[in-house]
C-alpha cells in the first residue's frame, strides 16, 4: 500500500509530518509513504531519525515540490498558480494511481478544491463531505460516534444531507461492522416542528430510505451520550460544533489540572488518581480523533488538523490506511449505484 504525505502541511510541517510517518512505517511494514515536499527540508528531518531510518528506509521516497499551499491562501489560488506545491502533487499522485491515499495538515479549502480538480466526485455525489470521529461516554463504535459535514458546504440542501447519510452510513458498516447505524440529523431541538424546511426535508428523505436507519433530531448536547452513531449537519454548524469541542476539552484539561496543583490535597489526589486521570485526559485529546476523511471522493484524501501533533498525524496514517485495506471509495460508490436517483446524477 503506498501513501502520500503532503510533509510541509500544517502548522509544524517536516517536524511532524516526518517523524509521525517514520513511526508508522515502523509499525505498519506492508506500506510505503511518497514524501511530497521541500527535499532539504525532508532529507534533513529524516537525518534525526538513524535508528528508525534503518528498518524502513526502502519504504519511502521523497519527490520534491518547489513551494507549498500557504493556510492563509484561497482555494481559487491555489488551483490557478499552485500547481508545483507539495499539496498538488501529492493529490495528483493519487490521479495518476501512483499512491492509493492523501494525508495532508495543510489548508483545508485547498486541500478541497485539489482534490475535486484532480480526483473527482464518485458519481452520484454533488460534494464531498468532512468526517471524524468523536469521543462519547459509552463504548459503542470503540467509544466514538461521528459528525459530518465539518465545513466542506457551509449551506447544505435536503439532499446533500441525505447523501452524507449515506456516504457516513456505509463508511461506518464497513469500518465496524454494523448493517445499519444509527443516523440523526442535529437540530435544535429533538421535536419535529422544530429546526428549518432543509432539515424537514432531510428527515423525509432519509425516513424513506431502507438504506438508512434514521432515528430523528438530536441536540449537541446529545452528541457525547453515544445516542447514535452518526450526526449529520451542514458545515457550517459542523465546523463550529467541533471547534467549540476541542476548545472545551482543552478548557477541561487547564482548569483540572490548575484546581489540583493549588493545595497539597489536590497535588495528593493528582497523585492517586494519576492513573484515571491519564485515561481522562487521554479520551478528550483531540489527536486520538485526527484524522477527517474527505466522504465522496473517488480516492481516499485525509485531512489531519493543522496543529496536530506527531500523535495526530499518526492518527491520520492511519485512517487512512484503513479505508485504503477496506476500499472504501468503492464501498460508497456501490450504494450510490444502487440509489438510481442519486446514479442518474
């Protein structure tokens, strides 16, 4: 299986992108990672890596680009004049069948607009949608539920949202294992009356379909209940709800850790409950859950959070190469077929 890293993506670039895809050829040894990216730079990331360098060093290359996409650019900008930067090329390996997936941490409208341009919808599907997994406070899905769209289509039309039902219905079946989960569309308020015409509309359409095992409106804060397995919302609300999460996680992780550093008792009950505490802060590290998959492309593309850390951008391998081993384009695309409305698109 063969990867392709955009390395001077995101906030950090080669000191995290090189490192976290060293470890996971490591661990991983049936893939092979495509460096796209500034070779002086990357060359001289991977020199501070002897020890690991040995045991994977004919499973990489590094293809050097001259620039790469800035997060301030456009996307119209970036497909006009962009077209020798790592994100490109990277992207356009994935036309050419030379790699089988994408992760990037770099510009997200960009990282859109390059892969529409280069890779394409499969048919059926108007646009893709962003995914990722969240925590929740049960073990279902592994302790996770999922929220889409995450900010690829700020206004979103009954039908799109029907289409990332079932974009996010499959990837969940394949992924876990389960025929049909459980899908709700977020609203404000669980009541049918409640919410605008779209979502009305949505929830029709999605009542109808066999393929689909709608369950109603839910509230955000539901969303952590593990009530469902999938929320659906257009990108705006999606990209809100999940910056305001790993903004409150953030919060929670701070304030505990300031309450207990201020009197001995507290400093004796960090101390006893270190262990509950690691599990506690390790569930609400947004990198566990980096890793949002690019839903209705016809390759996989993931897109791993600008400031991720070398964790997260492991996190992000790594969803990608399980859509990879499960080809799950492919997966998507079946049931579009199926879906002679959506086919005849």
């Amino acid at each position: 299986m063969r990867l392709a890293v955009d390395a001077m993506g995101g906030d950090s670039g080669v000191s995290v992108t090189i490192p976290a895809s060293l470890f996971f050829l490591k661990n991983n040894p049936s893939v092979f990672i495509s460096f796209y990216g500034d070779s002086t730079e990357i060359k001289a990331q991977l020199s501070d890596y002897s020890d690991i360098l040995k045991a994977v060093s004919d499973r990489f290359d590094v293809v050097h680009c001259k620039s790469e996409v800035s997060i301030k650019e456009k996307p119209s900008y970036s497909i006009r004049n962009k077209k020798n930067t790592s994100m490109w090329c990277a992207i356009e390996s994935l036309s050419n069948n030379i790699n089988s997936a994408c992760v990037s941490s770099g510009n997200t409208g960009s990282l859109m607009a390059i892969s529409l341009q280069k890779i394409g919808c499969i048919k059926g599907i108007s646009r893709p949608a962003i995914c990722s997994k969240i925590p929740t406070s049960n073990s279902s899905l592994n302790g996770h539920t999922y929220l889409l769209d995450l900010g690829a289509n700020v206004e979103c039309s009954a039908k799109k949202l029907h289409q990332f039902s079932l974009m996010a219905s499959r990837m969940i079946s394949v992924i876990h294992h389960i025929d049909l989960p459980s899908v709700a569309l977020l609203n404000i308020g669980v009541e049918e009356t409640k919410g605008h015409e779209e979502l009305w509309n949505a929830a029709k359409l999605l009542k109808a379909d066999k393929n689909i095992n709608y369950v109603g409106f839910i509230e955000g804060n539901s969303i952590f209940k593990d009530e469902v397995n999938i929320v659906v919302c257009d990108g705006f609300t999606g990209n809100i709800s999940i910056k305001t999460m790993e903004g409150f996680a953030e919060l929670s992780h701070q304030y505990l850790n300031n309450e207990l550093s201020l009197s001995f008792f507290g400093k004796l009950g960090k101390l006893i409950a270190n262990a509950p505490l690691k599990k506690f802060y390790k569930k609400l590290d947004p990198s566990q859950y980096n890793g949002a998959s690019f839903l209705g492309l016809r390759k996989v593309v993931v897109k791993s959070h600008g400031n991720s850390s070398i964790d997260g951008f492991y996190a992000a391998l790594k969803s990608a190469m399980i859509e990879v081993k499960l080809s799950l384009p492919d997966r998507i695309e079946q049931i579009f077929i199926e879906h002679v409305e959506f086919a005849e698109d």
